[in-house]
C-alpha cells in the first residue's frame, strides 16, 4: 500500500476515514519541492508566477512599485513534520493598495480532481482546509474559495493573533448545491489567500456563504500587507479536506514521499535538468536528443509524467544555456530551435539543419500549469 | 510578461514562439488549455499583433 494510502488515525466526524485516504487534494501543501528555484524577486504586475511548485503568486491591478520577494524558505512551525514554507516577503511601503488591486497566493485545482464535492448538487460535500502561517502583521486575512467554472465564491477570514507566531488555521466552508463543476483538465477551484486588497474588493460585505462572484465582497476586513517593508508572511502544512473538521477532528497533514510529491507536480512542471539545476544551466546533464530525418522531425521525447495538457516548452542549449537555442551536435554550434508534435506525453525539437541525420542536444522545460 | 509572438511553422504544423520580458524564448501550443495560449490571446486583445510569415 503506498505511504499516501494508509488510512488516518481514527475516524472523521462522518465516521469513515478520511477521503484523503485517495491522494491529497491540494499538491505539494508542505513546500518541499521547488524544481523552479528558490526565490524570486521584484514580483509587481505579472500574475501567475510560479517558484515553488503549484503555488502562484497572483494579483489583480497595477501595481507602481514591486510588491514581493517570494522565496522557500526553512521557517517552519517547530516540531510538526515540516522542513520547507513559503514566504513572502514585502518590499513596498503602500499605506493602503492601490485601487482596484490585490495581492496574493493561491493554487488552482482542476476540476477532474474535485467530482467527489458533488458541487452543484443537493449531496453536495463541505471542505476543510487547514495550513499553518505565520506573519509579524498580525489581523484579519481572508482565504477564497472560487468556483472559477461557474463564477462562485465563498470567502472566509482567519486571524492571525501573535506577531511572527507559526499559528495553525482551521477552516470550513460549506458545500454549494450549485454549480456544477466541469469534468475535464481546467481549473474548476481557486483557493486564494490575500495578502493585499484595495476598496475594490474590501469594501461590501465578506460572502460567507456560496454567492455570485461579487469583487467588493471577496475580502472585506483584508490587512494590509504591503504597509511595511519589514512585514513578511509564511504558509506551509496546506491540505484540503472533504467534510467539516475543526482543530480536534482534522486529520493529519498527508505527508508523501518526496518522490511521489515531485511525481504530481510533474503534471504540471518538468525538465531535463536535474531537481536542483536552474533552467538555463549551461551543462550537459540530462541532456535530450534530437535527430532529423528525411525532409521532417524524427525521434521524440518522451515526458516522464503525462502532463495536464500540451505544455508550454522551453527548449535550451546544453553548451550555453541560451533559451530558444538547440545545439547541432555535428558543428559545434547552437542553432534557433522550433517544436513540433507536442502532446502532453511527448514533442520533438530540433534546430535549423535540415541535414538527414543531423544530431540536436537540448535541455527543456515544459510547462503545463493552471 | 510577454514582448512579442511569432507563428512558427514546421512540418505541416505551427505553434507559437513567444520572447517574453526577461529574454526567455518558450514555444507555446495552438491549444486553450495551455495558460500561455491564454496569454497570447490576451495580448492580442490589448492591441498586439502575432508576427505570422506564412507556413
């Protein structure tokens, strides 16, 4: 039986094990693998940045000045199983964000991975998340459910009581007996914790319960992290439960062997590099292979995970670690790359030689993220 | 953050090379799953042109 299959410790308050006894529902949730790097800077207006993987930086707005450093960090709460979180760290000095904007981090969950809520219908299930942070900003903060199929939110506030505290949060929302999810490879769920929000999204009434998206409701009572540069907020330990626990009842966090943990996020993010190697490394470690044929691409790559869809790739020179660039084996010299018959299993790269028989070496990345 | 697009033909297929802000050259499926694809498209609405030479 796999390490991620062995049932929980006594009973949920349904009175079965837990339905983690599947796999968990939110990947990654202990920060332990970061194949991208481990910290990136001057985050302001891109949204959807990626360091440790599945996690995003996110954002709405425009921002004038960076707002984060976002890094992994080994900042963990004492004695609970963790060695990694990530962190956020604020560069900016903004009295209150600019107007209409927010900040924050979030994962987004496909909607295959979420038929068992029976969202949309009257069995519909409660989910729990739990996630331990910690912040010298001590308040309010707000963590949104979004049903991104269907235009739903549901958003809660936590507090966070003692300055630069590791504190466990424990929080419930309801099933929604609307809203199908679809059943297909798309974002269906986004779990979003605020770290900054402007009138825009703070100044209705916090939507407790399953509504309508409503922007002025989504995060009523949201501190203000972006006031100090000193300020700082850590989240490690996330994991997504099926039902209603609370801090007694919860099952334990889903620890996975590294390996299997790194496996899932594969769906999602790969590379030919090795786990600790920067993209753009110039090195052959790893190294890919491609070979042209009579008049068209032969040979493929094979991707050691299927991926949630084509993905995106990035293909480098193994000799300079130039991005866009293949190196044509038999001339010693890096050649523009093209991509050809890429699936989520599999693609093809090769450079500007049409020679039959011509020998490319590359590394890649491929990026199939939500 | 993306700079420019350019549609890339080969073997009777095209995807699209994108040069993003900080240089990097990624190549990114015709396919609306890919995020990227999204990207482009959003880019294209805001005004910006795909730079296509013909297959």
């Amino acid at each position: 039986m796999p390490l991620n299959t062995i049932p929980n410790k006594g009973l949920t308050s349904r009175g079965y094990p837990s339905d983690r006894l599947v796999t968990p529902i939110i990947i990654n949730g202990d920060m332990s693998v970061a194949q991208r790097g481990t910290s990136e800077t001057g985050l302001r207006n891109t949204g959807g940045v990626y360091l440790i993987d599945r996690w995003a930086y996110r954002r709405s707005g425009t921002f004038t000045t960076d707002t984060f450093d976002m890094s992994q960090s080994t900042d963990v709460p004492s004695g609970q199983g963790f060695v990694k979180s990530l962190k956020m760290d604020n560069l900016s000095t903004q009295s209150s964000p600019p107007n209409p904007t927010y900040s924050a981090i979030a994962q987004n969950i496909e909607g295959q991975n979420l038929q068992m809520l029976k969202k949309g219908t009257s069995n519909a299930e409660s989910i729990t998340i739990s996630f331990w942070v910690k912040s010298n900003k001590t308040g309010t903060y707000i963590l949104e459910v979004r049903d991104s199929d269907n235009g739903r939110t549901i958003n809660k506030s936590y507090s966070i009581n003692s300055a630069s505290t590791w504190e466990k949060k424990t929080i419930s929302y309801d099933g929604d007996t609307s809203g199908v999810l679809d059943n297909d490879n798309a974002t269906s769920f986004e779990v979003t914790w605020f770290l900054s929000a402007s009138a825009n999204f703070t100044s209705g009434t916090l939507q407790t319960s399953w509504g309508t998206l409503t922007n002025e409701n989504r995060a009523v009572g949201q501190v203000n992290l972006l006031d100090d540069a000193n300020n700082e907020w850590y989240i490690t330990g996330v994991q997504l439960e099926v039902g209603e626990f609370d801090s007694t009842t919860l099952p334990s966090f889903p620890f996975e062997s590294f390996a299997s943990n790194l496996q899932r996020c594969q769906r999602y993010y790969q590379k030919s590099y090795n786990i600790g190697t920067t993209a753009g490394t110039a090195t052959s470690d790893g190294i890919m292979l491609g070979i042209r044929g009579n008049g068209a691409f032969a040979g493929a790559t094979r991707l050691p995970v299927v991926m949630r869809t084509a993905p995106t790739l990035t293909i480098y020179s193994n000799t300079t670690g130039a991005s866009g660039k293949v190196r044509n084996a038999d001339t010693g010299s890096d050649e523009t790359a093209s991509t050809n018959g890429v699936s989520d299993n599999s693609f093809n790269a090769q450079g500007t030689t049409s020679s039959i028989s011509t020998v490319y070496q590359f590394q890649y990345v491929a990026e199939a993220e939500l | 953050m993306i700079q420019s697009v350019e549609k890339i033909y080969s073997d009777n297929e095209f995807n699209y090379q994108v040069i993003f802000v900080d240089g990097t050259i990624s190549f990114v499926p015709h396919n609306e799953a890919n995020r990227h694809y999204q990207e482009i498209l959003e880019w294209v609405a805001a005004g910006n042109t795909i730079t296509d030479p013909g297959a």
